[in-house]
C-alpha cells in the first residue's frame, strides 16, 4: 500500500530541490501518493495566511511529511512559519545528523555527529519583555521582589524555562535514537555550572533517564562551552549530542559546519507519532528559480524520512548515490565543485538525474 505523506514545496528554491528530492525518493521504488499543501510566501495569496489550517491538518492526518524551505514573511505576526509549525505539531525533537561524504569539502574528515535539540522551550520559549514597556517594569519588579537582586531600568527581559516533562522526553528521545540507530553514546550538553536550576534541572533529569538506559548505551555529560572546543578538536570522541533548544540551534550549525555547510545538513522535527522533514538551509530567494542550487540537504533529509518509516534498504540506496555522486563529483552542483564558477557544474534537476541514474544502476 502506498503511504500518504505531505509535501510543502516551499518558497524561493524550495520548490526545485523539493521536486529534486521527490523523484529521487521514488526512484528508490517506494509508493508514495503526496499530498501537497503550501506555506510561506505562497500561501498568503490564496489564503491570506503563510500557514492555512489546511496545511497543518494535512501533517495532521498523514503523520509525516517533508518541507521546502519557506521565507518567512515580515509582518504577518509571525515570528516564523518553520517555529510555529513545529509549537503547532508539538514537534519537541529536531534531529540534525552531520557526517562527511567524501568529496564535500571540509577541513575534517570522517565526522559522524548527530544533533538532539529540544525544539518547545529555553530562551526560544518566545516569553520576551520589551525595554521600558509596563510589563517590562512589572516583571522586573517582582523579580527584584522574588529573588533580592538588582536588575538595571533599561533591561528587556527574555525568560528561559526549561522543565523536567520536556527534557525526560528530547533525552529519552536522544537513547531510543542511539539505540536504534546503533550508535555508541549521548552526551548531553549544559552550562549547569551556572544556571543551576534550568541546566541544572536539564542535567538532573538527563542523569535520571540515562540510568534507565545503563549497560545499553554509554552517557557522559559536558558543559557547553568546553563541547564547543571539543568538538573543533577532537570530533571523533562525541556521537549522539542532546541539548536544550539555544545551545541544540548553535552546536548544530557548528556540527554542520564540520561536515561541510548547509549544502549536505539534513534535518528533521518530531514529535509523538509525527515527523516533519527537512533541509536546515534557507529558501536562498537569489536562486529561486534558477535550477543552481544543491538538492542535496533535502534529498538526505528524505534519506532520513525512508529511515523513519523503516524502509531502511531504500534509504540506504538512496544514500550511497547520492555519496558516489558526491565523491565523482561530476555531476554536482557549483557549490561542490573546487571553484564555485566551474562551467562543468551542473544544475538543480540534472545533479537528482544523476542521483536517480546511480539508483538504477545498483539494482
Ligand atoms: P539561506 O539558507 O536561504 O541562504 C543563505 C545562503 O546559503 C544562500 O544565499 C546560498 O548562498 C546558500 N545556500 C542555501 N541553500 C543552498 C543550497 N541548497 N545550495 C547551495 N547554496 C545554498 O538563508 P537566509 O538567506 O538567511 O534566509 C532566506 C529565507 O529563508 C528567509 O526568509 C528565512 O526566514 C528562510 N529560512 C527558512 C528555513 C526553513 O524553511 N527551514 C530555514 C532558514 C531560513
């Protein structure tokens, strides 16, 4: 039976790399009946909203779906289309695995990192107090109240709550994942040296979950600016990272950043029973339209999605062309290629054609 999955082409370059990545999953043999919605840009035309309720039920209904990048346009009191989505579908887990592929260029080699960070609350809660406003005054008051410390006039105020429902849940998440996935540890990531009570708290709970798991997947912790230096010295040591929502948004980036940029970062957001994929870069408006850009982000993101609903011999197949087409590095796209105006460099729909060749051939 085919399975039923959401498509959201998305905005700027999101519709090329999103027809890209379709053809190339199904070029795996798999039997897929998309159901495509919009947002973003595109939605505001036709239903005045960057994100139509339609869309949404559609995620709803089928439980999985894959996402173009989509612009988040200015003042639609919207902060974002891609956070409200994932508050919307209590999408609590965003997965970002970095790995090399040889032919991706990088100053390291054989990375193989994955990135667990809580995606509902911390600084990223949207709880936030503008300067001199009466709530900004009020808060400040009761805090100075509450905690017999100063806090200047002229301050905004953002709040981080970190709690012990949503960490046992991205921890517990961050085990299940490594055991599945065979990997080797979790490391969670903190500054509880500091924020004794909200990493702190996130580090209690990490140590209580890991016992659950002991004999069946090492745990160490680390605070987060040492994981920083860590992971620019030594990347091998580390595996499986869980982290709460700020230091998951910067250690991810760092994590992409070693195994070579936005062009190869895959991603996905999930919650209980539900799963939104997609690339972690941009729409690029620059691009849009111009069949230039690199699918591959995506199409590795749709990698991650086969291995969701456990077609694990598709998505290895789609994962090994996409390697050998990086590693020829024939038919890339120009951000592959060793000098970005290199006239060989093919485009957009010709790199997924010969992704799909690839496929063929390894039947
Ligand atoms: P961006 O990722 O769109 O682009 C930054 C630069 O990265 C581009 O100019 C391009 O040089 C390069 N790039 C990005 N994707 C590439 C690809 N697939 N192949 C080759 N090069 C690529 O980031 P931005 O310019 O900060 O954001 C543009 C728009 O995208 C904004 O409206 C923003 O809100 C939105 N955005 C959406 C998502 C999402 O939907 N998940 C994520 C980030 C940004």
């Amino acid at each position: 039976m085919a399975y039923k999955i959401t498509l959201i082409p998305g905005d700027g370059i999101g519709p090329e790399v999103s027809e890209a990545t379709k053809r190339c999953i199904e070029a795996t043999g798999i039997e897929i009946d998309w159901d495509i919605e919009i947002a973003g840009e595109s939605a505001i035309k036709d239903y005045g909203t960057p994100l139509p309720e339609q869309t949404l039920e559609s995620i709803r209904k089928n439980k999985i779906a894959i996402k173009g990048p989509v612009s988040t346009p200015v003042g639609t009191g919207f902060r974002s289309v891609n956070v409200e989505i994932r508050k919307q579908l209590d999408l609590y887990a965003c997965l970002r695995p970095c790995k090399s592929y040889e032919g991706v260029r990088s100053y390291y080699k054989n990375i193989d990192l994955v990135v667990v960070r809580e995606n509902t609350e911390d600084l990223y809660a949207g709880i936030e107090f503008k300067k001199g406003t009466k709530e900004a005054e009020a808060i400040i008051k009761k805090i100075e109240e509450l905690s017999k410390s100063k806090i200047r006039k002229d301050s905004g105020i953002s709040i981080k709550p970190i709690s012990v429902t949503a960490t046992e849940r991205i921890v517990k998440f961050a085990f299940e994942y490594a055991i599945k996935n065979k990997r080797r540890k979790v490391t969670a990531v903190h500054k509880a040296n500091i924020m004794k009570h909200t990493d702190g708290l996130f580090l209690e709970v990490s140590r209580e979950v890991a016992k659950k798991y002991a004999g069946k997947m090492e745990f160490e912790d680390r605070i987060v600016d040492n994981m920083c230096m860590q992971l620019v010295q030594k990347p091998q040591d580390y595996d499986v990272l869980v982290l709460p929502n700020l230091y998951g948004d910067i250690i991810s980036d760092l994590c992409a950043g070693l195994a070579g940029g936005l062009g190869v970062a895959a991603g996905a957001n999930i919650g209980d029973g539900i799963a939104l994929f997609e690339a972690t870069h941009g729409s690029a408006p620059k691009y849009a339209g111009k069949n230039k850009v690199n699918p591959i982000a995506m199409i590795l993101s749709g990698v991650l999605m086969l291995r969701y609903l456990g077609e694990e011999k598709r998505a290895d197949k789609l994962e090994r062309a996409v390697a050998d087409i990086i590693k020829e590095g024939k038919f890339v796209t120009y951000d592959l290629k060793a000098k970005r105006d290199d006239p060989t460099a093919v485009g957009t729909s010709e790199m997924a054609d010969a992704i799909i060749k690839k496929i063929a051939g390894s039947r």
